[in-house]
C-alpha cells in the first residue's frame, strides 16, 4: 500500500520507508515459533522448576523425611501453607498485619529518604559539610539496625514509634551513601558546563547536581528498601503488635507452622513489590538512563 | 551547507527574509529572532556580572575584544608546581575569528580556562572588553572536544538551558530553540537524548547550546577533533556560517594546521610547555570560504609558513 517512491522530502535525516509492511503467511509461521522460543520457553522453563521445587517440598514434609540434622517432620507442607493463606485471607487481621507493616516500611522509609538525600547531597557538595556532618553519620553507620532495638525502646514512647526508627535507621545509611557517592563521582564537567551558561548556585543543584546523582540515589534506595524491610520485621518480631513480622513469630509461638511460612512468603513477596515500585520509579524519572548503557 | 550569500558585517542582526521564504530548501538564519529575545547587548547586561557590559546600550553590535597581558599560570605549588604557559602577550579584536595553534600539552586548554574564568592567571591580567575575568559566565560559551551536554536532558533541554537561566519564558525559550535546532540541522532530534546521537550531532547541540546565549566569546578546544574527516568538514563550514551570522568572536584551539588556517583571521602559535607565543600568522584567504579553499596555492603557502614557524 505504502507508496513505493521515496517523497522528496525536506527531512533528508529520517530514516526512508515506513519498513518492511506486510510479508508472507511463511514469514508469519516463523515469526510465531521465534515468539515461542523467546517468550514461551523460558516461562515454562521457569514454571516447570517452580513446580518441581514445590513438589520436592511437598514430599519431604508429607514423608516426615528426616536426616538426622535436619528433620523436615515440622516443616508445612505447601498443600496446608496454601490452605492457612486461604484462611487468613478471609480474616480480618490480614489487612492489619499488612497494613501495618506497610505503613511502618512507608513512614521509616520515607523519612530515612527525606533525610539521607539532602543530607548526602550537602556532605557531597560541602567541604565544610563533609567535615561537620560526616563524622557522627560514620560512627553509627556500622550500628546494624537490629542492635538499635533495644535502645529504641527506651528511648521511644511507643512501640510502634520505636519499629519505624529501626525501618528508619535501617533505609538511611545505604541512602546516604549512595547519595554522597553519586553527588562525589558527577562529572565535574557538567557543573561547569551550567555556570558557562548562566546557572546560579541553587540552578546548580536543582538542575545539574541533584539529577545528575538520582541514578546513585535511586541505587541507594532501592539498597535501602531491602534493609529496611529486613530491619522492620525483626523490630515486629521482637517488639510488635500487628505487622507481617509480628505475624510470623506469634505462629512460631501459638504453635501455627503453617502460618510461619505463610508469613516468610508474604514478608518476600512484600519485599519484592517495594523493590519493584522503586525500580519503576527511577525508570520513570531517568527515561534517559540505561545502566550499564549508553547513558552518557 | 549552505552557500548562501553572508549576512553583510554591518547588519549582523537584521532580519533575513530570504531565510524564511528559504526555509524548506534550506534552513538558516536564527540570528534575527533571538536578537529579539537578547537584543545585540544582551549578553552582557543578561549573562555574568563578572564581564559586564562597560558600553553604552547602542554600542556597536561588536563586542568580545580579549586582551592577554603578561598572562602566566601555573598549576599546584612547591616542587609540583608546573608553569602551564608564560608571559602571554595577545590582543583579539571584537569579531575576530583566532585559532590557537600548539602541541600537545603546551596550555591551549588552560588558556581556554583562563578566558572561560574557570582559572584564574598565577601571573598578568586578562579582560575581556576591557573587564577584566574574574569567574565563568554565559557571556563566555565553550565547546570542547567531548561534548559535556546533560544526559538527562533532551536536545531542546539542553539548548534552552542558557534562556531558561536568564527567566526567559517558556513559549519563547521552545521557540528560540526550535529555530536555533532548525539552524544546525537538528530540528527532528529535539526529544532526543544526547546519549541518542552521533558525535557531530552532539556537537552541534553543544554549538546550539552555546549560541542561544548569544556570547560576546565563542571559546572551543579542539571542538571538532573527535570526528571523522568529512564530519568536520561540515562542521567548519557550519561553525564559520555561524559565526557570520552571530557576529560573535571566536578562540579555537586545535592541533591541526588546516583547520587553523581555513577557519581563522589569525593563527596564534604556541611553543612547547611552558607555553608562550612564538609567532602569529594573518590568514587573508577570502571569505566566505568553503572547502575548496584548502587547495588553493594561497592556502598552501600559508601552511608552508606555519610549518617553517613550527619547525623554529
Ligand atoms: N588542573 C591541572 N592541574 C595540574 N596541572 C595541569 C592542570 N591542567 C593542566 N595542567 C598542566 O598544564 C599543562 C598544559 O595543559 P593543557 O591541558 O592546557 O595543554 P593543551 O595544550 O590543551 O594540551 P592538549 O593538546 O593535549 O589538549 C600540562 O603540562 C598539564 O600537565
Ligand atoms: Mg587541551
């Protein structure tokens, strides 16, 4: 259909026709198995081992199979972890474990970002900052969040305000370091590229220093998310009330296994989607980046 | 490139109605509707305070004179310390078109620095019009031979970025920016990312860039270095078209005899570290020119004296 003469057109830059159009039923055959080699296989590939996993799994624990060390006779079976998600499901206290865990990971984490991020940003750009506020941030930085625990406790009056400072303590370090890191290793050209051009000091970070970094920051906080939910759930375990960690451990205790593992997933899974929210943040805010490609 | 007779020296910023009935065909002409967004001194009174416009409003459209004196620096202190260029003399008029010509390492780059503000002479003084450079400024734009555009804008972000510094609105920096893309073929890529092009479409977008601030200085280190022979080539014949129309002055640095000679109205050539001014050589080939001056005996001879300077 397409006119087979090339428009003399005033756009000598575009590359000619509109491509290849139509082709024939053999070359749609072929194009249909190349889809099913790329796209097909591998999800089966991936499923068939799932399965077999789960299978394995199945076996051990209905078998009671035990070897010596290690004894599987108290390890749920996934055919009763899928019977306790259902369950759970339906209650209400689904909602609440995950809401709550949720909304601790939101505050923690929130807050460890709207810190860590000017705050990396001022002891990258600062010598003077780097000398001030440096030094205390890397006395605590080798403190696990873990071992705040205790401490938090007596110095918040909540629980629940003591379990967002550890998601907090946990997102902050990798978010400030990353921040730090990537304010340090912009290209120096870049900075005096905009002060050629007129850029003022706060045209400078808000144009050149802060998206310049963002691929660092936004490494940094998909880092801290991990570390944050990690901090979070054993806060929960140790000292909560409601919250998926709180959830796993009162199973362990009320002697409810299947729960346990139930939990382990939802904690995983959990975990996962906030990983995934964050890489598909930054790939929405840096369309221009490719990592490890051509992005300069 | 485009052939098209120049824009008169006298008015450098008149409108070019030929430009706009041309413009399928070809193209061209930016200079008069961003004279109308930065006037002739715009950029002085617009861009940096630290070279501020000493003339009165309607001064002559010329302004960029540089003037070298006694220039020396040096770079880190003690016994590391390393004398980078010495004792430079040079005066440039406003307009001028100068290359800088030296071997590697003899400080072209950190004269380039000097006048960008980015150093500031351990020895001498330097103005520009007569002020004298105290730290960097639009009025001053520089290309170098890797582009330094930001990756994390578009070709039309970059371009604007020098309006958009000034407070100049929206629908006028994307009109602007669209004429100036129009003007160095980039039109269609303006969405792009500089990661998306090609070297000489970078630079151009460098060029662009530079140029929307309308800069009393052109300042470029070996702009063109990092291209093929014939993507160089059109960018000199741009490069030049260019300055014709935007009346600036330019200091090129480059290593190449040829590229000296064909685009300057002088060759300043620089001796070994420390680097000083050994000679300058006045380069009278008519322009406009285009590639085809490079063979004429006019242009060789002015080679075979370059040569012998280099030589001693
Ligand atoms: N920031 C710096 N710190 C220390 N020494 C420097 C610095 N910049 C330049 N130099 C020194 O100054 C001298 C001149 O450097 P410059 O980059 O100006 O040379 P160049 O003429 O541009 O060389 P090329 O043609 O290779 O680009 C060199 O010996 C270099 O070692
Ligand atoms: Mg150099």
């Amino acid at each position: 259909m397409a006119p087979a003469s090339q428009a003399p057109g005033p756009h000598p830059l575009k590359s000619g026709g509109g491509g290849g159009g139509g082709g024939g039923g053999g070359g749609a055959l072929a194009r249909a198995w190349g889809i099913a080699q790329r796209w097909i296989a591998p999800v089966a590939c991936t499923a068939v081992s799932l399965a077999v996993c789960l299978v394995l799994w199945e076996m051990l624990s209905r078998n009671r199979m035990s070897f010596g060390f290690l004894r599987f006779e108290n390890v749920p079976a996934p055919s009763k972890v899928a019977v306790a998600f259902a369950h759970l499901a339906e209650s209400p206290k689904f909602i609440s474990h995950v809401g709550n865990s949720f909304f601790r990971i939101f505050a923690g984490f929130g807050l460890a970002a709207l810190l860590a991020i000017p705050l990396g940003m001022i002891i990258g750009r600062f010598q003077l900052g780097r000398w001030t506020l440096l030094p205390p941030m890397e006395v605590l930085r080798p403190i696990p969040a873990v071992a705040w625990i205790p401490l938090a406790i007596l110095m918040f009056a909540s629980g629940e305000q003591s379990m967002i400072f550890i998601t907090f303590v946990g997102a902050f370090f990798p978010i400030l370091i990353s921040t730090i890191h990537g304010v340090e290793s912009l290209d120096r050209r870049l900075i005096d590229a905009s002060l050629t051009l007129g850029a003022g000091p706060y045209s400078v970070f808000a144009e050149v220093i802060l998206p310049g970094s963002l691929p660092s920051i936004v490494t940094g906080l998909s880092i801290g998310m991990g570390t944050a939910w990690f901090s979070l759930v054993t806060a929960e375990m140790i000292s909560g009330q409601f919250g998926i960690g709180y959830y796993t451990w009162e199973s362990y205790t009320l002697q409810n296994y299947p729960d346990i593992v139930l939990g382990m997933i939802i904690i995983g899974v959990l975990g996962m989607a906030c990983s995934a929210a964050i890489r598909w943040v930054g790939v929405w805010a840096m369309p221009w980046y490719r990592p490890g490609g051509n992005s300069v | 490139m485009s052939t098209s007779a120049p824009a008169s020296a006298t008015h450098g910023f008149a409108p070019n109605l030929a430009a706009a009935h041309g413009a399928i065909a070809e193209p061209r002409i930016v200079a008069p509707s961003l004279g109308y967004i930065t006037g002739p001194g715009a950029a002085a009174t617009a861009g940096s305070p630290s070279v501020s416009d000493d003339s009165s409003a309607d001064a002559p459209p010329l302004s960029g004179s540089v003037e070298f004196r006694e220039v020396g620096i040096r770079f880190g202190s003690g016994a590391a310390a390393v004398q980078a260029v010495r004792g430079i003399n040079l005066s440039i008029r406003a307009g001028e078109f100068v290359s800088i010509l030296g071997p590697s390492g003899c400080g072209k780059s950190t004269l380039i620095g000097a006048l960008a503000g980015f150093t500031a002479p351990s020895e001498g003084s330097l103005f520009v019009d007569g002020q004298r450079v105290t730290r960097p400024g639009s009025d001053r734009g520089v290309v170098f031979q890797y582009h330094n555009l930001f990756p994390w804008k578009t070709v039309a972000g970059n371009v604007e970025f020098g309006l958009k510094m000034r407070g100049v609105g929206r629908p006028e920096r994307q009109a602007v920016t669209a004429e100036i893309l129009q003007r160095v073929g980039l039109a269609e890529f303006a969405r792009h990312y500089p990661a998306q092009l090609s070297g000489g479409m970078q630079q151009r977008v460098s060029l662009a860039r530079v140029l929307v601030n309308r800069p009393r200085l052109l300042l470029m280190d070996e702009p063109f270095s990092a291209l093929d022979a014939q993507c160089r080539l059109l960018m000199q014949e741009l490069l030049l078209e260019l300055w014709r129309e935007f009346r600036t002055t330019v200091v090129f640095v480059t290593h190449d005899i040829d590229e000296a000679i064909f685009l300057a109205d002088r060759v300043i050539l620089v001796s070994p570290r420390p680097g000083r001014i050994t000679g300058e050589l006045p380069v009278t080939l008519p322009r406009p020119r285009t590639a085809e001056a490079v063979t004429t005996a006019e242009f060789l001879s002015l080679k075979r004296t370059c040569f012998g300077h280099l030589r001693g």
